[in-house]
C-alpha cells in the first residue's frame, strides 16, 4: 500500500495505491490523514467499524472517505491505520485512531468532504490499483 | 490560461463563446494578467457550468476565480425553473454560506498598537479555532431546528448579539425557505457541538485598521475614516453544511441520469429546481445557510466579549454580513423584463448596487458593502456593489484574493513558524494552533488582492471604498 498527497489550486488531492483495491482505498484514506497532520503522529488505540456500498467503485470510495470525515468530525479523532475489505461494490472496514491531541498532531485543517473532482478508482497499467480524488480542506 | 480562445470585450471583461455543450458564453471579468494567470481548469469549468440546464444569459468568472470542483471558485450562474433550470450542490459547494462580517470597534490604530499582543491573546483564549475545537452550546433536536430556522435571529433571541445586528445581515440575518426536516441526522450530529467555532484553512477572526479610503461618500455611510480599527470574521456553515454538502452531491450524481441530465462532470451534480429533489436540497442548503448566519453570530459575541476585556466598555455594532457559497432566489431584469432566478454564486459575493429593495436604508445611497477578504500578512478590501452590477453578473462581485499557488507549493516553500516571526516584525500577531496551517495560508499563495479588488472595480461588478491592513488575525 502506497500513498501521497497531491496538489489542486485552492484544496487537496489525496491518492492511493496498491496491489489490491481495498489496499488503494486504505492508502488513499492514509492520505486523508495527511491533509490534516502527519499520520505517523496518530497512534492507532481505538478501533471505528465502517460500512458503505455504491453503484460503482468511484463513488463507492467518495463514500469510504466521507464516512471517515464524518468520524473524524464528530469523534474527534485522527486515524493512522486502515483494514479494508472490498466485495463487488461494498467495503467494510476498520479504522485505527486516537482522540485528536492539538498539541502533538498539530493539525493545519480539517477536511470538510470528499469531491468528485479529479476521482478515478481503477487498475493501472503495471496491473496496481489506483484510488483518487480531491478533498475539500 | 491560453487567453486566445477568449474574445475581449473591454480592458476587463472577456468572452469565452458558447461551443459544443454549452447553452450560453462563458464571460471572465479580469485584467489580461489576472486572466492569464488563471489555470486552464478555470475556462473548463466555466464552459461545463455553461452547458448545464436553465442557465441563463452566461456563466460567469470574478476576477479572483481559480480552479474549484465542478463550478470554479469565484463562478456565477443563474437558473430559470420555467426553463428547465436547475440548482447544483456542486454549485454551492461544501462550506454552504461561508462568508465574512466585519465590525465596528469604535477604537483608532494606536488603541490596538498599545495593547495589541494582549488582545490577540484574549482572542485566541476566546474563539475556538482548529481541528477538534468545539463551541460554548450543545444543541439538542428542538434547538438544532429553530437554529436552522432562525439563523442570526435564533442566535439574538438565545442572547448572542442585539437586534439591531440583523439589519446589517442579508435577509436580515434569517433566510427564509429552510426546511431542518431536510437536513440529515448525520449533518446535525456534525454540528451539535460546532456552534460558534471558527474552523480551519481559510478561515480567520481578523483585527484590522482602515489604511486608505477610495470613495468618501461611501466610506461615510459606512462610517469608515482612516486608522479606524475593525473586526473581520470569515467563517461557515462548519459540519453542518459539508455533511449536507456531501450527502446532496451524491444523491444528484446517483439521480441526474434518470432526470435527463448529463454532467459533464459529476461534481457539477444537479437537479431541476422543480423537482422534490432540488426543492428539498433548497430547504436543506437555506438550512445551512442559517447555520452561518447563527455561526457568525455566537462569533461575534464572543469577540464582543474578547474586546470589551481588554477595552471595557468598548462596543463592536456590525457594518455588514455577506455570504459566498450560496443559492439565492432573487428577481434580475434580464433582456428588459424582471425574472425571478436561483443564482449560484460560489466564492462569489452578493453586490447590489444603490437603491435596491434588499438594502439597509442606512447603505441605500451607497449599495451594498461588499467584504473583501485578503490573505494575512496583505490586504483586505471594502467595496460596494455597484449599479452596473445587477446586469453586469446578477448582482455578483469577486470574494477574496484568490488562490494563486497549492497548499503543497506553499509549504514548500514557508515555514510556518518564520512567516509568523516575519509578519510579527511588521506589526501583524498571528495567533494559530498549526504552523502547517499558517504556511499553507502564507500570503504569497493568494493572488495579489489589490489586483483583484482593482479589476472588480474597473469592470464596473463594486466600487472601492477602503483598504484595511491586518494588526491581529486569529487563523483556524
């Protein structure tokens, strides 16, 4: 699983990889994480189950990561580690967090949804998955 | 932006023409250099806006449009329900009724000067900022609805602010139409202890002096006069308003094909504004909309409280409340005839001009003052809607500076920790929970606002009043 952050004019592309597509969704939620602070800061304590389904795999990761910010909002929590299982359009997972701690995560900005901008989920040509859209911060 | 597939219509109004998909022109409103700074993304999106069903006259880009999600930031479309029109949550975006209030303080500069690290602290102390930061109320279901329902004047009624606020506030200060019932339980659960909290990004609480005045007359009415010391707060609708955002967005992207609509691009997600879905998505986004209006609110009494520390007795009225990521329902005269039409406006203000019915009578003679938001360490700007305006772009003038460079680019670049000891030397106190958020906010990442202010101006959308330069900026 691979991820990274990437550059939009006014807010932030967060991208994910990986050999299968719920590893692409696990680093893309990863990158998440970084639009708001280091995720290596976040220490994985308590566990949030989490369950969507979609039409297809793009909106279906535009929900994975909208859940995760809903989470985010009202737990108050930062998370670091993602299990994600996929079965045809619909994922179940497991996100590791911890309570946000202003001090050591130094969060710069909350995320406020995940867009349909620049989203593309699919297979790429050296056969990885690839998972990515903007996030409205 | 390649600027050769633009016709120029003046020194700042340029024509993208109606091609392919699109219903009617693209029209830019900005300098050849603010247009040719733009990013091509920008004249996309414009001419995916001009494509979509109802629109009416042209899609439109202020002079601080970049590149956004669906609509770009600074777009204006308006939309006729007799034409099939439609209302896009795209259109509005996640932080529905952002916008920014500036007040009065009654103090000069060197007030300020003479305590100014002391007020900055208090500030601080007293706005919640930052992620995870939450507000002084909890809202229970019957308070979450009459907040939905009353904006400003729910939060004047719970004793938030005085009544003389809510006619310096659009609609003043509640807009009518919400509907709480369309509003989800996640969206309210969002927002149950966001009441009153600034948020992050963009978002800041700003104390500001008057540096130069361009339109006495105006600045009069608005009872500005140089080394005037005000208050500036730009914030939203904060959970609320993305959770219905988001939720809106996917159900216009799941519904459009069955309505007859192809999106160009599924961030522009629609519905016709007569259909159950876009009216309830209207009743859900003016929902939000109060949410704003409330949020702004509960701020503004807490820097009452914060100012009045610090300077007893001090007493802070508010000039004016403007919203950017809206849709509004208002009556344009269009090819001679008045039409009643739902105006997006993303990053976009509202900027009528003298005379108009919606006005204060106090600003009748002026137009309306149309807050202009700069980046810290530069300039925010005063302007008031101009005549011209109302048929220059439905009433519409630009919102801020603009974006000129990505958050990545601006970290990068700025470390937060300088640009705050930097500023400091110049006489700006930044006060905020994240170096990270401060560089990504650094002032050379916004387009130059003078600029910007300058072409609204000369393309006839507002006319400039004042300039303020910033003493303290609480930044979330």
């Amino acid at each position: 699983m691979a991820w990274q952050t990437f550059a939009h004019d006014a807010d932030v592309g967060v991208r994910g990889s990986g050999a299968t597509l719920a590893e692409a969704f696990a680093g893309a939620a990863t990158a998440l994480t970084a639009a708001v602070c280091d995720p290596a800061r976040v220490r994985a304590h308590e566990a949030v189950a989490i369950a969507c389904a979609a039409p297809d795999d793009e909106l279906l990761l535009v929900d994975w990561l909208n859940a995760l910010v809903f989470e985010m909002a009202t737990r108050h929590m930062l998370f670091s580690r993602f299990d994600v299982s996929i079965d045809g359009h619909r994922l179940q997972a497991t996100a590791w967090g911890e309570p946000v701690a202003a001090p050591r995560h130094r969060p710069a900005a909350e995320v406020k949804g995940a867009s349909y901008c620049e989203l593309e989920v699919g297979r790429q040509p050296d056969g990885r998955w690839l998972a990515q859209c903007i996030v409205d911060v | 932006m390649d600027t050769t597939l633009l016709t120029q219509r003046g020194p700042f109004e340029w024509e993208l023409p109606a091609s392919g998909r699109m219903r009617v022109p693209g029209i830019l409103f900005a300098s050849r250099e603010l247009v040719a700074a733009m990013d091509d993304k920008v004249r996309e999106q414009v001419a995916n806006v001009a494509s979509l069903p109802g629109i009416v006259a042209a899609s439109y880009a202020m002079p601080d449009a970049h590149w956004g999600y669906g609509f770009p930031i600074g777009g204006v479309a308006a939309f006729a329900a007799d034409e099939g029109g439609v209302v896009s949550a795209g259109g509005v975006g996640f932080d529905i009724s952002c916008g920014v209030r500036t007040l009065h303080t009654g103090l000069k500069r060197a007030d300020v000067e003479a305590a100014q690290a002391r007020l900055a602290d208090v500030l601080y102390a007293r706005i919640p900022a930052g992620v995870g930061s939450t507000g002084v109320l909890r809202l229970a279901a019957a308070g979450m609805d009459a907040m939905l329902k009353g904006g400003a004047r729910w939060a004047v009624q719970e004793g938030f602010g005085t009544a003389a606020d809510l006619s310096r506030i659009e609609e003043s200060g509640c807009v009518a139409g919400a509907d709480a019932a369309a509003v989800s339980d996640q969206a309210k659960k969002r927002q149950r202890d966001e009441m009153g909290t600034l948020g992050s990004g963009n978002h800041y609480l700003e104390v500001q002096a008057v540096a130069e005045l361009f339109d006495a007359a105006a600045a009069r009415a608005y009872g500005l006069a140089v080394d005037d010391v005000v208050v500036s707060i730009h914030c939203g609708s904060r959970g609320l308003g993305h959770q219905i955002g988001t939720d809106y967005l996917r159900e216009m992207v799941v519904a459009a094909p069955a309505a007859g609509i192809a999106l160009p691009d599924r961030e522009l997600a629609c519905a016709p504004l007569d259909s159950a879905l876009g009216r309830r998505y209207l009743g859900a986004m003016r929902a939000a909309i109060n949410c704003a209006l409330a949020n702004r609110q509960i701020l503004t009494h807490l820097a009452r409280a914060a100012f009045a520390e610090v300077f007893p007795g001090v007493a802070l009225p508010l000039l004016y409340d403007v919203s950017h990521n809206t849709c509004k329902e208002e009556t344009h005269i269009v090819d001679g005839r008045p039409r009643r039409l739902f105006v997006h406006r993303k990053g976009a203000t509202r900027a009528f001009g003298p005379g108009h019915a919606e006005l204060p009578r106090e600003y009748a003679a002026a137009g309306q003052p149309v807050l202009i938001g700069g980046s810290m360490g530069t300039a925010s700007y005063i302007l008031a809607g101009a005549a011209a305006a109302g048929e220059r772009a439905f009433g519409s003038a630009c919102h801020g500076a603009g974006r000129a460079m990505s958050r990545h680019e601006a970290t990068r670049r700025w470390q937060g920790r300088a640009l705050v000891d930097a500023l400091a030397a110049q006489g700006i106190l930044i006060r905020s929970p994240s170096w990270r958020g401060v560089a990504e906010e650094a002032p050379l990442a916004y387009k130059d606002v003078g600029a910007v202010v300058d072409a609204a101006d000369r393309a006839g959308l507002a006319i400039k009043v004042a300039r303020l330069s910033p003493l303290v900026c609480v930044k979330g």
